[in-house]
C-alpha cells in the first residue's frame, strides 16, 4: 500500500508539471502572476467509496457474476474521468489447470506523449481464503477489500484528479486481472496447512509445524531451505501421530534378545568367527 501511495503522489506531481508551449506556459504565467501552484486534492472519502463500490459486487474471482459487473463498472468508470480504455481480453489458463476468462483494462491520459507514467493495480479477488484460521474457510473467496480493491480505489480517485486536472505528460492506469488465482506454491502451503489440521497434533507439534510452513511461504521455490523445509514437514506429517494397534511389544525380550547378540559380537570380535 505504501508503494501505491508514493506511486500516486509520483502521479500527482506529473499533473501540476507544466510543458513547453501552448496552454502550460499560459497556465505557468498565471500561477507566476498570482503566485499559488495548481494542487490536486486527494481525497480518502472518494477513494475508500471506490473500495466499498467494488466490494458490494461480491468476490470479483475470474468467471463470476460479480467479476463480469465489477469489469464493465471500472471500465465505465475510467471513461467517465476522461481516459481512453482499452480492455484486453484473454482465456488463461491457471495452475492448477482451470481456464480463467481475464480482463485487463487499460486506461490512457494524453496517449499522443511519449513521456509516460505507468500506475498499475490487480482488480480480481482470491477464490480461496487459504490464510483463515477457520479451516472451514479454507475454500470459499474472499472479498478482497484491501487485496484487489484499495489499490484500484487510489488508482480511481488518480483517474477523477486527472480528468479535473489534465496532466501535461501520458499517465496510464492499469487494472490487471487474475492475479490473485494464485500458483502451485500456494496450493502446497494450503495442502501442508489442511494435513497439519487433520492429524489432530499435539498443540506443541502443531504450533511447530504451523510455524515451519510460514517459514516455507517465504522462501524461494526451489532454495535448499525450502526443500529443508519440505522434508522436515513430510517426515513429521507421515508419523501415525494418535494412531495405534492391538500388537504390543515385549520390552523386557527385547532387551535379552539384545543382550545375547551383543554378547556374541563380543565373542567374536578380533577371531575368524568375525564377519
């Protein structure tokens, strides 16, 4: 979110920057004459309204109702501010094999200048809520207020500054779908969460183990610290942890069987009968 922020007020700046020639250096000479810059005025309330509009739509997940509605309003939006849109329209195929219909959607500020800035936001919503502390959660989606929405809700307010300030160098606002469908990295976290959850681990084990698959989400896919981790988590998860059988050990035989083979050992050891 602070990158989003830095990258607006980038945005900002570019639209009081004045050009040379024509309508900047008239708009210059009267900032000279009465002495004040042009500031464009952010504004929280527009931009958390743009958030609570998208959320309203419902989980915006690739090949929903809502994501199809949620795409035509931001669309429509973008023009209303005054920017030339250009969806970009796509069938993608995910990891684990599922088409996504995707939709980029491509607004443009001033498209003849060649000096241009780029601002870009994900629209989409994750179809899992795969970091919930309810398991039962695990697999429905989320609505994506501030992951998916708040970026696009900045981006929008820029677009309504931009159509009340024209900016004198190209701005483009991108809004890029199917981002949050996720990869095979998350699907192996949300499957080493869900057996962690199944066999019912002591509280000590399962806090251990929890705390090894956040470790995991961290590093690269194929680190060596990362296939550390995999090992550890597979070893401990194959254990019959509150499992048993009606078979019952005889300790006390052991113990002679293996007294009696220590002993022959000995007796061997440093003789021909050695091997």
């Amino acid at each position: 979110m602070q990158t989003i922020i830095a990258t607006l007020f980038l945005a900002l700046a570019l639209m009081s920057c004045s050009a040379k020639g024509g309508r900047a250096e008239t708009e210059a000479a009267a900032t000279e004459a009465d002495g004040a810059a042009p500031v464009a005025v952010f504004s929280a309330d527009s931009a958390y309204s743009y958030v609570k509009r998208q959320v309203d739509f419902g989980p915006r997940v690739p090949g929903s109702e809502a994501h199809a509605r949620a795409g035509k309003w931001l669309a429509s939006e973008l023009e209303r501010h005054g920017a030339l849109v250009t969806p970009q329209e796509a069938q993608l195929k995910a990891f684990d094999g599922t088409m996504l219909p995707a939709r980029n959607i491509f607004g443009q500020y001033n498209p003849e200048s060649a000096d241009r800035l780029l601002l870009v936001a994900h629209w989409d919503s994750r179809p899992w809520a795969d970091k919930d502390p309810d398991p039962d959660k695990h697999k429905t989606p989320v609505d994506g207020a501030n992951d998916g929405a708040s970026g696009v809700g900045v981006l929008l307010e820029v677009a309504r500054q931009l159509a009340a300030n024209a900016p004198a160098k190209g701005v483009d606002i991108l809004f890029v779908d199917a981002e949050d469908w996720g990869d095979d990295g998350d699907e192996e976290l949300a499957e080493y969460t869900e057996k962690i959850q199944r066999a019912h681990l002591p509280e000590e084990v399962h806090k251990r183990l929890t705390k090894e698959v956040e470790r995991l989400a961290k590093q690269p896919f194929g680190s060596a610290e990362a296939s550390v981790i995999r090992n550890y988590l597979d070893v401990c998860l194959e254990m019959p942890w509150n499992k048993y059988t009606r078979e019952r050990a005889d300790v006390e035989q052991a113990r002679k069987l293996r007294l009696e083979n220590d002993a022959a050992e000995a007796a061997a050891f440093h003789t021909r009968r050695e091997v």
